[in-house]
C-alpha cells in the first residue's frame, strides 16, 4: 500500500458529488436555523443563576435530574470553582424566592447544601451579545477575504470566504438541528473553526499558487490535485490530533465545555472537508487560470539597441 504522500487521488474529479454534499448539509443547516430555530443558552435569553455550595461534592446528572421531575425545565447544573460549588441556569423568569425553593428541595434529597447567590441575567444583556457577537462574525469573514487577496488574488479571496461561510453555517446548523444549547462558548468555538479552517485552506492555497507557477501544463484540475495531494498528510495529521484532543475534552471536560468541544469537533470536520474539496474546487468556477498569477510579458515593439 502506497502511502498518502505517494497516491494521487482525484479529488478534482469527484467535486460534482463534493458540491452535492455541500448543498445539501448547507440547505439542511440553513432550514433549521430559519425554521427551527437555535436553542439559546442564558447567556442570550435571559433567566436566573443559582449558585449554591455543597458540604461535599454532589453528582451533577443527580442534581440536574432531581431538578427536572420537579417541574424545572432548561436546567444546566456545572460546577463553579471547587467540585462542591455548583451554578445552576434556569431559562425562566426570575423570582425572588427562587433560590431558597431550590436549596429546600435539594435539602429534602438529603444533602447539606447552603444558597450563595441567586440573581437574574436581562435579555437585554443576551440582546446585546447577540448582535455583537453576530458582527464580529462578519468583521471576521470580511477580514479573512482582505488577507487572502492580498497574498494571494481576489478569486483565491471569493473561494476561501465561501469555504469559511460554509464551514460557519453548517456548525451552527448543527446546533439547530440537535437543539443544542447555543451560548457564548459555543461562539467562541465557531469563531476558532474560522481560525482552523482558514489556516488548512492558506496551506492547500499556497500549494497551488506554487504548483500553477511551477506545472508545464494548464490543466486546472490536475494541478488542484497534485496541490491537495501534496498537503493531504499534513491536513489528515492535523485534523487527527485536534480531533483526538477534543474527543479528550468531549468525554472528560464536564459538563461545562461540552457544547463548546461538539462545536469544535464538528467544525475541524466539516473544515477539512471543504479545506480538501470546497475551497479548491470552488476556483474552477471562478476560472482561475495561470495569467490571474502569471501576467504575460509584454513584447515591446521596438527592439532594443545594441551597445557599442
């Protein structure tokens, strides 16, 4: 078996069914964000925070559990500081009462649990978020397309904000289908799939600029090939080890980042999906050819004189 910097695979000739997959992650995605909508955590709707601090650790799928038979709907429960120190969100309105209510209903499970704080988090602060963290996604994206056609050219720009569009919505688009909770740290995760995916598609891009310039050939589709081909190690190695990081996260992180590695895992999958076949197929389309980065030299018209 030959290894991966050896093989040539023809990428270039399976982009109509890579196009195919895109779409339809992409109608999928876009239909549940409008449709379903995404479920929004606290830190976005408003609700009340309790925080509360055990005389020993508890167990937070117990505390989450007694929680929701008793008629609490939207609990998160994680701990906050020390394992005996727990927060828990409610999505509802805010009672002064509220915090007292839970500690005596834990205190009836038999625990020794004493109330630290209990307040309430406006929707207007999640409002404010909201559209904040919606423009530093655009400042985002429209800083990424300036970077790229500068060192590169304005078409490798259009492929990579594309790539990166595709990328964003498809991660969020997840979130609305599963009905995951959707709050600052699961933000903060799709503003580091930009990071990650633009990072794989400059790699493959800089490759191909390398391979155009250097190729005899102006067969688009095989120099794309040679270019993915050529980074296809790297990009799996890569890919690999994040992927093998954030399952560690996933499965011993808690409860409190989970969201936050999900986010991740499906965004350095769906990353290296385009970063291999949509950011460099995209720029068939666009008709990228050897002149957009070779201009042809001008032949003068008058020969010059020879020196004495």
């Amino acid at each position: 078996m030959k290894p991966l910097t050896q093989r040539q695979i023809d990428f270039m000739g399976r982009r109509k069914l890579a196009f195919v997959v895109a779409a339809v992650l992409l109608i999928v995605s876009i239909g549940a964000i409008f449709f379903q909508q995404l479920n929004l955590g606290l830190d976005f709707t408003g609700g009340t925070l309790i925080e509360v601090r055990y005389a020993e650790a508890p167990t937070l799928d117990t505390v989450r559990q007694l929680l929701r038979d008793n008629g609490f709907e939207d609990v998160a429960v994680q701990t906050f500081g020390a394992s005996n120190e727990v927060l828990i969100r409610l999505r509802q309105a805010f009672d002064p009462d509220i915090g007292n209510q839970v500690v005596t209903l834990l205190r009836d499970d038999g625990a020794s649990v004493d109330l630290v704080r209990a307040e309430f988090v406006g929707a207007q602060v999640g409002d404010q978020l909201r559209d904040q963290s919606g423009m530093g996604l655009l400042v985002a994206l429209g800083v990424v397309m300036l970077y790229v056609a500068f060192r590169f050219q304005y078409k490798f720009a259009i492929g990579a904000l594309l790539a990166l569009m595709h990328d964003v919505i498809i991660v969020i688009g997840f979130f609305a289908v599963f009905q995951l909770d959707f709050d600052l740290t699961v933000l903060a995760a799709v503003l580091a799939v930009i990071g990650y995916s633009l990072n794989d598609t400059i790699v493959v891009y800089d490759r191909m600029r390398e391979e155009i310039r250097m190729s005899r050939i102006d067969d688009m589709p095989q120099i794309f090939n040679d270019a993915i081909n050529a980074t296809l190690s790297r990009t799996l190695a890569t890919s690999g080890t994040t992927l093998l990081v954030l399952l560690a996260l996933l499965l011993l992180g808690g409860d409190m980042i989970q969201n936050f590695a999900i986010a991740l895992l499906v965004g350095v999958l769906v990353g290296t999906f385009s970063s291999i076949y949509v950011s460099g197929a995209l720029l068939l389309p666009l008709k990228l050819s050897r002149e957009d980065l070779i201009p042809p030299q001008k032949e003068t018209d008058e020969e010059e004189e020879e020196l004495p």
